[in-house]
C-alpha cells in the first residue's frame, strides 16, 4: 500500500513538472527550427540570473493559476466544467500501467516501478482511456456554444476515432509476435532476447507511430486547433486553469505516445551491453535502466516536436486517406504477414526473432515496391485536379 | 429479512423513477431523488460484506455510481446529458467487471461501448440539436408502466442471484491463471467459433451497407476515389461539354 502511494506521488509529480518542462523545450525547439532564440529571459526572481529561460515554466504556471477563471454566459456550464476534468483524467490515468523503469530492489525483492503491476490487459487499458479521452474533445467543443469550436471538436473527434483502428492493428503483429498484452513483459522479452520489436516489426512500428502521432494531436494531424480556420480550436472559450488542463493534456498525450513507441518497439529500459536483462538488480543498476528508459522517452518526444515544426497541416482529406487508404492496409497486410509465418514456422518461432525480422523486413519492402508500381504517388492528385475551375471560367470568357 | 429488504428497495424505486421519469412536469422530482436514495440504501444493506474493508467500501462506490448514473441516463431532458450519463454508467460497470478481475471484458466494455458505439451517438444528438425537439419527444412514454416492469425484472435478477449465492455461498478465489486471456480467446474461437464468424459477417454486411448507402449520392461515372469531392469530379468528368 505505501509503495503503491509513494508510486503514485512519484509519478503525478514527475509528470507535471515533465509536463511544464516540455512546454518549454517545445518552445525552444520551435525557435531553433525558426532561426529564433525562444525563452531566455525568466530566471532567479529579484536577481539578474536568467537560467537560460529555465524560470519560464513556473512563471507560466503561476500565471494560469492566478489568472481570472472566466466563464462565458452562453456555455453549458456543468459540460463546460466536465470537458477539461475528463481529459485531463483520463490522460493521468493512463500512466497507472505503464512502467516508468524496471524493478527497484526493496528489502531484497524486486519491487516493478508500475503503479498497477498486475494489469494483464496493459496495452487494451491505454486505448480504453484514450478512446474516453475523446469525450474531453467534444464536450468542450459542445458546451462551448460556439460554432468553430464545435467544428473543431466534431472532426478532430472523428480523427481520434478514425485513428484508433490503425493503432490497434499496427501493434496487433507485435502482439501475435509477444503472446502478451503486458507491457512490462514486451519489455523483458525485448531485453532477455535483445531484439527490439521494432526490427521485428518495421511495418507496424511505422503504423503505429503514426497513428499514436494523430491520437496525440501533434501538428500533422493537429485538426483539433487550427488557428487559421477555427479562431483557436474546441479550447477558444476556455481562459484560466481549464485551459491550463487542456495544455497539459496534450503534452500529457505526447508523452503517452512516446513512452508506449519506447516500450513497445524500442526496448523499454533495454539497451545492449549496459542494462543486463534479469530482475535481481542493484541500487545503481536499477537508476541506470530508469535513465537509460527516460532518455529513449525524450529522444522520442524530440522528434515528436521536430515533426511537428517541420510538416504543415493535413487537409481534413489526406487526414482521412492517410488512415483509410495507407495505414489500414499497411497494417492489414503487416498482420496477415505476421499470421502467416506464425502459422507455418516449424516450431518455436518466438526463438529466432532475427529470422522473423529477416522475413518482416522483406514483406514490409515488397509491400511499399509493390504498392509504388500498383499506385504511384502522383497519379492519384493528377486524376483528381484535372483541369481546373478556375482555367475553365477562363476558357468560357474568352471563347 | 434479505428479502423484505430488497422487495421494499424494489418498490420504493419503483415510485422513484416514475417520479424520476421525464413526464413533462418538475413536481415530484426531489421527492423522487429522496426516494431513490432510499431505495439504493436498502439496496447495498441488502448485500453482504464482500471482503476487507476498502474493497467493500470501494465495490459500494462503483455500484452506487453505476446504478446513479443508470437513473439519470433515462431522467434527463437533454439527450446529450443522458449520453455522458449513459458513459458513466459504462465506466462504472467497466470498474465492477475490473474489480472481479474480468480485466479484459472491463476495457472490452470501454473501448466498444463508451469509446466507439456512444462517441458516435454523441455525434448524432449534437448534430441533431437537442434542444429544438417538440416537447412530446422529450417526454418518457407510459412512466408508470416503465418504472413497474423495471423494477419487476430487477426483482427477477436479484431473486436469481441471490438464490445462486446461497447455493454456492463462497466466491472461488481467481488464481493468476483465470485472469489470463489466452483461455478466453480458445473459447471463443472453439466452442463459439460460429457465433463469432456470424456476428463477424453481421458486422460485415453492416459495413456494406453504409458503404452503398453513402456511394447512392456519388455520380455514377466518377471513380469512386474521388467521391469526397463530388462538384469537382462531376466537373471534370466531361471536361469537352464544360469547354463548349
């Protein structure tokens, strides 16, 4: 009971303060991508120490807190309320079965660093809570009385949704491949054999990181606010701390995303020659899988925001045929792929991960050669434009 | 005495959601709540004590919230209330199958129902607007019949479920073995593999069908990828008789 509280406080603390730090590495790194310093000014209060701009998130925190919470007369009041509080639940809640390291020796006996270690169902619990994260979207979009931010939380709801079968089909493979849902276990099994799952998996990892991108809302696929077209997104009514939980929300999203592609496909805590594969462990060994675990996580959420400054939005069209007509298939073909050598290996075939991968590796190639020669890229926006409105007005004028 | 306890819970919330009932009048609704209160009291004396003290407490939690939020589900006007509602009551029995360890048939409740089957019934009533709907589709139709034969089959299922616990008094302790997925998955795919494959198939056709109902309204000579925009490619389909 007591290591489960402390659990807990570890985690909710660590993940607010990541949270609040992200914020400002993403705002960093938005400034590096665009040839701009970003935040350097916040440091020490009442001195001139400056900290690089470290003092920011704090600052940023106070001014949420402090900030008027000011309630528009034409919302819903009680759903206006709810939105923010489900979404940000439901974010937090997530984390109760993902493992944030290995095992930490207390008293001489492995003690597992998740909060809820007997969850058989890891995998399924995370996509329960992100399908009721949905909720959040679009009760806030609803409540707020408002027809742009009712938009936004109608189609981003439906990118969620849209974007939940790929997710669930892209690590369908790995499952087949692991024989658990647990995470904790696809961790030990990746560490005990030293393949990661992502040599095993390439078509699914390449599924999966994709869809998790659009179930974070990151900026590819970020139709949930869209300055340009909905004055700010299923959010603009909202000031104060409910927009604070919104934000943290959706950095609490990311790093949801970034912690499950690491546990999922690169290891976990595993790295070759450095962290060893067994549960009886040291002090020092133990904090080093943690870091070594922590550090994947970042370079993960590092190129999460890389992504995000570099690629413009989708239309809400390409959004959709990016998941109907590219993932769904792709993880099709990956998991009759995966079904098929599982069927007709001789024996054992969970012993020779670096055969399975040799055979994946060359499906997943042979699927995008085939896929090019079938369908190139171009012809499909050629067929589609044709000759344009505007040319043929021209063409009636003139003639 | 278990007994005249549940038949007194049965009838008292009964009254209760008849009172409770949208009937197109406010009189009577906190009397209603006052009722319903009672009865759900009565209801959870009625059962025994389940094990230590926080597992109790918390099984009383998950089953009081679920059986709130089934009430408000039927008592509210505004649809989309009842829908949150109705989430709730899902998330609560998603709690009570995780607390027997049924893990999987818990996040197989959320992921169905509360994150694909409800999400999409939001969407209907939203879109719908609630609020312009005439007030004799906002109302519960023959209350006083529905509230009976409710509270008639409540009292059918306790009968029966009580009746099976004093045959078996001792709930069998779940090894980590029946937590496991893998007997369930053989189950299905044995003993219920045709059931599976129909409802597979049901779903199938129903699939099918939207599919053929959305492409009735594309033009019939446009190639059915570029249906998303049908003003364009009816366009630039005779591109020749635009042009003349």
């Amino acid at each position: 009971m007591t290591a489960l509280v402390l659990k807990s406080v570890v985690l909710i603390t660590g993940l607010m303060l990541a949270v609040s730090y992200l914020i400002l590495l993403e705002r960093k790194v938005a400034a590096w991508i665009q040839d701009r310093r970003g935040p350097n000014r916040v440091g020490i209060p009442l001195t001139r120490v400056r900290l690089f701009g470290l003092g920011q998130p704090i600052a940023d925190g106070l001014k949420f807190i402090f900030k008027e919470e000011y309630t528009p007369s034409h919302v819903d009041r009680a759903m206006f309320l709810v939105a923010p509080v489900v979404i940000l639940t439901t974010a937090l809640a997530t984390f109760a079965v993902i493992p944030f390291g290995s095992v930490v020796p207390v008293g001489g006996k492995p003690e597992p660093l998740v909060v809820a270690p007997g969850v058989n169902v890891g995998i399924l619990y995370v996509f329960a809570l992100s399908s009721v994260a949905v909720y959040g979207v679009i009760l806030g979009g609803w409540a707020s009385n408002n027809k742009y931010s009712f938009l936004g939380a109608m189609r981003s709801s439906a990118q969620l949704i849209a974007y939940e079968i790929p997710l669930g089909l892209g690590i369908l493979g790995l499952v087949l491949f692991t024989g658990t849902l647990r995470l904790d276990t696809t961790i030990e099994l990746q560490a005990r054999s030293g393949v990661w799952l992502l040599l095993v998996q390439p078509m699914g990892f390449l599924v999966f990181a994709v869809a998790a991108c659009a179930e974070a809302a990151r900026l590819p696929f970020d139709l949930l606010e869209c300055e340009q077209e909905l004055v700010g997104g299923y959010h603009t009514e909202y000031a104060g701390m409910k927009m604070a939980l919104f934000a943290m929300a959706e950095f609490l999203h990311m790093l949801t995303a970034s912690v499950l592609i690491v546990v999922l496909y690169l290891g976990g805590w595993h790295f070759w020659g450095l962290t060893g594969s067994g549960n009886l462990i040291s002090w020092p060994q133990a904090l080093l899988r943690v870091a070594v675990f922590w550090a994947k996580v970042m370079l993960v959420v590092l190129a999460f925001m890389v992504i995000r400054w570099s690629w413009p939005r989708f239309r809400f069209d390409q959004l959709m045929n990016l998941a109907w007509k590219v993932m769904v298939p792709l993880g099709l073909v990956n998991l009759v792929a995966t079904a098929t050598v599982a069927q007709f290996w001789p024996q054992g075939w969970r012993q020779h991960p670096w055969a399975v991968a040799g055979i994946m590796w060359a499906v997943s190639l042979a699927t995008v050669a085939l896929w090019a020669l079938v369908s190139p890229v171009g012809s499909q926006a050629q067929q589609r434009r044709g000759p344009d409105e505007f040319s043929m007005r021209r063409v009636e004028a003139t003639s | 005495m278990t007994t005249w306890l549940v038949v007194g819970s049965l009838v008292l919330g009964a009254g209760a959601l008849w009172l409770l009932l949208p009937r197109g009048r406010r009189a009577g609704r906190s009397l209603g709540t006052l009722l319903g209160t009672i009865a759900l009291g009565l209801l959870l004396a009625a059962l025994e004590p389940l094990g230590p003290g926080w597992a109790t407490a918390l099984f009383y939690l998950l089953a009081a919230m679920t059986l709130v939020s089934a009430v408000c589900t039927i008592s509210f006007r505004n649809p989309v209330y009842c829908a949150v509602w109705f989430g709730l009551t899902l998330l609560g029995t998603a709690g009570l199958l995780f607390f027997q360890g049924a893990q999987f048939l818990g996040t197989a409740t959320v992921i169905i129902y509360a994150g694909a089957i409800l999400v999409t019934l939001l969407f209907v009533l939203m879109l719908a607007n609630p609020r312009g709907q005439a007030s004799y589709d906002r109302r519960a139709w023959e209350a006083p019949l529905a509230a009976t034969v409710g509270a008639a089959l409540l009292g059918v299922f306790l009968t029966g479920i009580f009746s099976a616990w004093q045959v078996a008094p001792q709930p069998q302790s779940l090894d980590e073995k029946s937590y496991a997925l893998a007997p369930l998955g053989a189950e299905l795919f044995s003993k219920h593999l045709i059931a599976v494959e129909l409802a597979g198939t049901l779903l199938l056709a129903a699939l099918a069908g939207a599919v053929a109902v959305v492409a009735q309204h594309a033009p019939r000579n446009a190639p059915l990828a570029s249906s998303t925009q049908p003003t364009h490619s009816a366009r630039s389909s005779t591109p020749e008789a635009q042009v003349r």
